[in-house]
C-alpha cells in the first residue's frame, strides 16, 4: 500500500456534477478530495450546449465568472427545425435580462469547474483511476485507486461517485441496469469556416437521426449527430458515416457547406443507462452515473449540477447517522427530475414518426402559449410538469 489518506468525503470524477458537489460540500467545512482519472483540461463527447438553466445553475454555485471567463458564446435562443417546420425558442424575449444560453467547449467549462472547486478548498488529484469501492459490513467506507504513485486505499466517511455514463464504482457495486430503449450513438466534432453564421444554439431533426449545432468560439461550431446503435455499416470508417449521415441533414449540411473539421470525431453510446439505486450506505451517485437518458433537449449538465445540490444536502443529512445513509437523496431526484424524463420520452417517441413531429413543431410555433411553455421546459427554467397535463398536450396536437 502506498500510501493512507482520511478525508471525509471522497467524490469520485471531476466532471460538472463532482466538481460542482464537492464545492457544496467544501463550502460546509467538510474535507474533501476528488479523484479524477484524466489531466485536465481534457476533451469530452459532448454537444457544448449549455441551457439558460444550466447557466442559472452555475450563477448559483458562484462559478458564472470563473466560466465567462473562458472562451464562450451567448445564445439567445434554440432552433428547433423538423424537415421544414421552424420552432424557435427565444429565451431573451421571454426572460429579459436573465442569464441566456451559453455555448462553450466541454474541456473549458470542466476545467474552470474544476479549479473553482480547487479554490474553495477541494483537494483535486487529477491522473487517478479509482479501481473498486473499499467496504466495511455493508457499507462503503472509502476507495482503491491507482495514482501516478501507485496504489493507494482512500478512506472516507463517505463517497460520492461522478464517475460517468460508465460509471466504474457504480458497476463494481452491481448497481447497473439494462436499458432497452432508445439506444443510440452520439457522435461530435468542430468546425470552423461555416457557410453562414450561427447565433444560437439549433437542433435539426430528420428520420430517426437528429444534430446539433451549437457555437462554441467566434468562428467554432460544435456539431453533434445522433443516430440509431448499429447503424454505422461496418466498412465505412466514423468519419464517413459521421459525414455521410450529415450530408442528408438539410439545415445542417447548408452550415457545413466549404467548413473544415477542426477536431477528432468523438463518440459515446449507448446514450441511456439505468441503475438498480442511486443511493447506499456511505454512497450515493450523482450525475451521468446515477442515470442518463439520450440528452435530444441538452439536459444532461443541468441534472449534473442540480444532482450536485441534492447530493451535498443528502451527504449532509448521511454524516449524521450512524449507518451513513443520504436519507431522502433518491425521493428527491425523482421530484426533481421525472417531469423532464417523461417530456424527454414524449419526444424520444415523436422521433420514431417524423410527421408527427413536424406536426407537433409547427403546431407549437403557431401557438404562442404552448410555444412559450416550451421555451422554458427546454431551456431548463421551467417545470417541466405543465407539458404533461391534457390540457397542454390537447394545445400541442389539437387540429
């Protein structure tokens, strides 16, 4: 063993949502370390669209600055373009004067989070790949980890794990659930030179496959495409397929018309998963590993940072009892967070039938009451409940 360290809570990934809950906790006077396996700042799949409500969420935290401070763009609005129909969600018309959108690179918004958690007293090891939880009876009582030292045994009253869409500690526990649907790839690139400029943030939906673009640097676009598990044919190269399968996007392949790709081609999938229980004596996880369901609304980095505020109340409430268990932790993501899941199903579903959908967006664009729910559903400002009542969805589909 080389070496023994105690702090009290140990969290476990230095993405949005490790990064943002160690600072909670940090801020109460706990100890606290983050391992994170990379050197930041590091790439990541990742659409880099960030919804006003995300932007809300990190003013909260107190880290807008630290953020703003790095290269980004403001988006005013979301486009949402359906073979035809337009729907257009203006968030700076609705909300004047509110934080709006923001676009920026992953491995800039991670990285400030990070050292912002670094500057209200986080302990950030960075290049440390934990291995397994470390158990005692029943509960979890630190980690095992290699570090650029070797490896070393964490100790901690408790462990937040962030660790991810593959999420190492929640599969060490058991705690993975199959999923069957929707299973999809998502695949992501930058561009710089595109054929016409792009101001806000836009989603183009076309048979089963849709792409974002979202500005990231004055002249950078981050392009992201979505598309069905195996339906990359097995000769064609990422490259080919990603570009290929981009050439039939209409709105999207006018943009890219005479732009160069500037960066690799990343991929993550399945982009769905599910977990047994989110929460355990001495653990809980939060972010991608406590969940994640295909992010066609960009809500993904929202869960992450409003799962940080849950996840430091619930760690609070946990040090307090003798068995360390976040009492309440896994109740009040599903207060938080199952509206939003289920309106991201609805939509998951009207991809299955892009009449309906081009239906659904043009009917949404004539009318304005139902048009300015979804402007705040989408942008994360909202809840998300008032989408699921007939009344709204007799609005929506009405004739």
């Amino acid at each position: 063993m080389a070496g023994l360290n105690r702090p009290k809570v140990i969290v476990v990934g230095g993405g949005p949502a490790g990064s943002a809950t160690a600072t909670h906790l940090a801020r109460t006077g706990l100890e606290v370390t983050l391992l994170e396996r990379a050197g930041f700042p590091r790439e990541k799949a990742c659409a880099e669209y960030c919804s006003p409500g995300v932007v809300d969420a990190i003013d909260e935290l107190g880290a807008l600055d630290h953020v703003r401070a790095r290269q980004h763009r403001d988006l005013s609005q979301m486009r949402i373009v359906a073979r035809g129909p337009r729907l257009t969600l203006d968030f700076a018309n609705q909300r004047p004067g509110a934080n709006p959108a923001l676009g920026i690179k992953r491995s800039e918004l991670d990285d400030a989070l990070l050292r912002f958690a670094e500057k209200n007293g986080v302990r950030v090891l960075e290049r440390t790949r934990v291995s397994a939880p470390l158990t005692r009876g029943n509960r979890v009582a630190g980690v095992r980890a290699r570090t650029r030292e070797g490896e070393q045994t964490f100790e901690a009253d408790f462990v937040v794990a962030a660790d991810g869409l593959h999420s190492t500690f929640a599969r060490s526990l058991g705690l993975e659930k199959s999923f069957r649907w929707p299973r999809r790839l998502g695949l992501v690139a930058r561009f710089r030179g595109v054929s016409e400029p792009v101001t806000g943030g836009q989603m183009h939906i076309a048979d089963g496959v849709y792409a974002g673009v979202s500005p990231v640097g004055e002249d950078e676009v981050n392009v992201s495409l979505v598309v069905p598990m195996g339906s990359k044919p097995p000769e064609a190269s990422t490259a080919e397929f990603y570009e290929s399968t981009l050439s039939q996007v209409p709105g999207v392949a006018a943009i890219l018309s005479g732009a160069e790709r500037m960066s690799a081609i990343r991929g993550v999938g399945p982009m769905a998963r599910r977990v047994r229980r989110c929460a355990g004596p001495g653990c809980l996880l939060v972010g991608d590993a406590a969940g994640f369901f295909d992010p066609l609304t960009g809500e993904g980095i929202h869960r992450a940072l409003r799962g940080a505020e849950l996840a430091a109340a619930a760690v609070a409430v946990a040090l307090q009892r003798e068995d360390r268990m976040p009492v309440g932790y896994e109740a009040g993501r599903d207060a938080q967070f199952n509206d939003k899941e289920r309106v991201c199903r609805l939509i998951q579903g009207m991809l299955l039938s892009t009449p309906v959908l081009r239906y659904a967006a043009r009917r949404a664009g004539a009318r304005p009451e139902v048009r300015d729910n979804l402007t705040g559903i989408l942008g994360d400002y909202t809840s998300a409940r008032a989408a699921l009542r007939p009344a709204f969805l007799w609005n929506l589909f009405r004739p």
